[in-house]
C-alpha cells in the first residue's frame, strides 16, 4: 500500500465547497470528497505552520515544548519509520519553510520549488520594484536594502509569472506528475506533497478572482494586511476575500491534475491518498485579516485562535473503504501519523501522543476521537508571553487569555458558531472545567512545569 499526503498550506475548512459552501468553487476537492471520508472536526493544535508540521511528522504535539523551528536529529518522524519498514519516501514541496527547517529529514528523495513568500532564490535587481499594493493594505517583508510590501517582493522575484501554469500550484503538481510517472511501478511508497497556496501572497490569474469580484476597479488586494480589517474599505475587503477564494480555486484545480494522474497511472487502487492543511485564516471576521497580529496599528496584542483559523478540512480516500461519508470525531494533527500507520499496519513508535482514529475511518459512524482539542501557539516561558491556547469540547470554546487585557473568552458553539457572544460570565463552570482538562493534559504529556504554572494561573 501507498501514501500520498497532500497538505496546502492556509485552506479553511468553510473554503471547500464539499463543506457547505456554495459560493466557492473547488469541484476537483467535491469530487475528492465525495471518495473519500471527511472529518468535519479536525482542529490545528500546534500554530503555526512549521509548528503543525511537527505535529503532522512526529505525531507529537509540538506547542507545549517547542517554537518555530527545524525537526531535531532525536524527532522520529514518520518518513523514518516508513522507510524503515521498506518503503521508499518522497517529499516534494514549495513551501519552502520546510526546506529551512529540515523537514526532509528521514525522506529518500526530497524536491523544493523556490521562490514563495519572502524566499528570494535569485536576485534581479536590474529590474525596478513593482508597484502593486500600497504599504497600508499589506503586509511588510524583505531584507533592509529592500523592503516593501509581500506581493510587491513576490512579484519581483517571479518576475517571469505570465499565465496560470507559471505559478507555484502548477510547477509543484508537474513535479508530482513527473515523479508518480517515474515511480507507479514501485510498490510501498510515501509521498508527501505539501502546497504553500493559498498562502499569501494571493497572485492567482485575475481571471479566477473576477469569478468572486467581477466588478472591482479598485487597487487589487492581494495580502492581508494582519491587523484591523476596518483599515480596508467594504469594496476592498471583498475583493481581498475574492483573491483568498481565487487561489482556493487555483489550488483545487491543480490538486485536481495530481489526482487525475494517480487514476491515469492506477495508483488509486493501492494508494491511501489524504488532503489536509495546517490553519486557515481570518477574512474580516472578528475586525481582523490575516493569521496573526503584526501590525502596529493593531493594539490588541496576540490573536485568539477563533475557528476561522483552527477548523481545517481532512479527507482520506482508503482503497476499499467506502467514500462519500462524514465522521464528526473530533481529531487533531498529532492523530494523523498513527492512524496512517495503523492502516498501514507498521508498528506505532512509542514517542507517538496522538490516538489513532484508524477505526473511523473504516467506520465513521464508530466512537472514536478525543474528547478536548488543545490548539495553541507555543507556549509562554517567564521570558515570553503570548495569547492564551484554545480548549474545545463537543459544545464548548474557551479562550485563554483571549486579548491583551487577560480576559478569557467563553463561547457555546451550537448557538454562536461565529464565537461573537462571550458567555464566560454567565457559565464560569464551564471555563473553569475546561482550563483544568487543559492544565490535566500538560502536566500527562510532561510539559515543563514552570510552563503549566503560567498557564494554570491564566482562568
């Protein structure tokens, strides 16, 4: 049996239209969806991006030990196991903070398209800046020498961008095609393919965007700004969400082409093929855009971490499972290793903390999943303080340390799914059960105790 795990980087849950939305258009992930089994209650722990993968290659939950940073030589991670049960191991990627971080680390082969967000491969400083978003609608970035607003920086280093099979999901899924066609034959392998789009900056074809904003004459907003949504006007903040829905679509359609080869090529007959992400991002919800708060004008300090970022889409399709079902076991990233492994009947190593749900994929209407989802930016040391982690059950969210004032958010989703009604007043039971399971959970996964203290303080 064969793996291929496709992870695109920033993909909201409530992005694909197989989860209810009818405005979007990804139908390559619908038809995916309708053959594979789809969790609707998969919730980022670790945040970030390089944080929830080492949650997704370790099956460890990497938020209660560790910040941004590269996979350590004492980390066993799920390329290592597989290859020591035979199987050969490929990584191909353009996010190319894996590149950075040694997230090869254990695989046979490994490929990175350079290039995306700040990464300059190459220089072309006999071309002048481009002039596409003003510094007020965009985030910054860039060496000293150079520094300018993302899509601006983006541009310039693919300067050679002119249609839609230039850009990064195009180049990424032809070295996926290339590679299934070199390698079909090879029984037992591990792929994973690991997209950056939708990440911004958003530079889909503008003729995918007028599919969600056809009539903006406005400068197109092509990169969150990361700070107060009210910064952009009305029109600007629809056509900064058509961008995010455009990109959504652009990475469907190519995700599209790399599914079309693994049926070209059979694969699909002894391959496990699973789509996933690492976080989504906020549109304007809760007067915000963008994933974090690095914007000077923004005074609140860390951001919760509201579903709009947590809640990401899962699908697995498992030759001979039935697809076209939904399990609402809720799951998280370190869960995902095992349950592969389990599958893949390869031993589960002992470093492992996430629970294999194995048995719901089989059966999604078995028990199965966690009781409490844990998500959280790294934790706080006495040198360093940030927002507060999230805690979920079947009904509840609690925000710990939700703004900068302190004050913990409280939210009974099945009545206030947008988490706009704050009840921590009313129900400070709940909170307080909520917090304890958290601390409770810390303290089994020997977290350091000094962090626990912190934490154990912030209801």
């Amino acid at each position: 049996m064969n793996v291929i795990l496709i992870v695109s980087d920033t993909f909201r849950y409530d992005h694909v239209g197989a989860n209810g939305n009818p405005w979007i258009k990804t139908p390559e992930l619908d038809k995916f969806a309708q053959e594979a089994v789809c969790f609707d209650r998969l919730h980022s722990a670790s945040f970030p991006t390089i944080p929830q993968r080492t949650d997704l290659m370790t099956g460890r939950y990497a938020f209660p030990y560790r910040s941004w940073g590269p996979l350590q030589a004492e980390d066993t991670v799920l390329a290592e196991v597989l290859s020591e049960a035979g199987f050969a191991t490929q990584l191909i990627a353009d996010t190319v903070h894996l590149l950075k971080n040694n997230f090869y680390k254990g695989f046979t082969g490994w490929y990175f398209s350079r290039g995306q967000e700040g990464d300059i491969p190459f220089t072309r400083f006999n071309y002048p800046f481009p002039d596409l978003v003003p510094a007020d609608k965009s985030r910054i970035a860039g060496p000293a020498a150079m520094r300018m607003p993302y899509p601006n920086l983006n541009a310039w280093t693919n300067r050679e961008w002119t249609w839609e099979e230039d850009r990064f999901p195009a180049v990424t899924a032809r070295h996926v095609s290339k590679w299934l066609e070199e390698n079909y034959k090879r029984e037992d392998f591990f792929l994973w393919v690991d997209f950056f789009d939708p990440h911004e900056p958003w530079n889909p074809p503008e003729y995918l965007v007028d599919l969600y904003d056809p009539d903006y004459q406005g400068t197109p907003m092509l990169h969150p700004n990361y700070g107060h949504a009210s910064a952009y006007t009305e029109a600007e903040l629809k056509n900064l969400a058509a961008h995010y829905a455009a990109e959504a679509t652009l990475v469907s359609k190519w995700i599209g082409h790399v599914l079309r080869k693994i049926e070209d090529l059979q694969l699909d007959k002894n391959t496990i093929v699973v789509f996933t992400t690492d976080h989504g991002m906020y549109l304007g919800e809760h007067d915000r855009t963008g994933k974090s708060n690095i914007s000077e004008a923004d005074e609140r300090g860390p951001w919760p971490l509201y579903d709009e970022i947590t809640h990401i889409p899962f699908m697995i399709r498992v030759p001979g499972i039935a697809g076209g079902r939904r399990s609402d076991a809720l799951i998280q990233p370190p869960d995902i290793m095992p349950t592969l492994l389990e599958l893949l009947e390869v031993p589960i190593p002992p470093s492992v903390q996430g629970q294999s749900f194995a048995e719901v994929v089989h059966s999604p209407q078995a028990a199965g999943g966690r009781r409490y989802a844990f998500s959280s930016m790294p934790l706080p040391d006495e040198d360093h303080d940030i927002s507060g982690p999230t805690i979920r059950d079947d009904e509840w969210t609690l925000h710990l340390r939700a703004e900068q004032d302190g004050v913990s958010e409280l939210y009974h989703v099945p009545s206030d799914p947008a988490q706009e009604n704050n009840v921590i007043a009313e129900r400070p039971e709940v909170a307080s059960r909520l917090h304890s399971e958290f601390v409770s959970f810390l303290r089994q996964i020997d977290t350091d105790e000094a962090k626990v203290k912190i934490v154990e303080n912030w209801l």
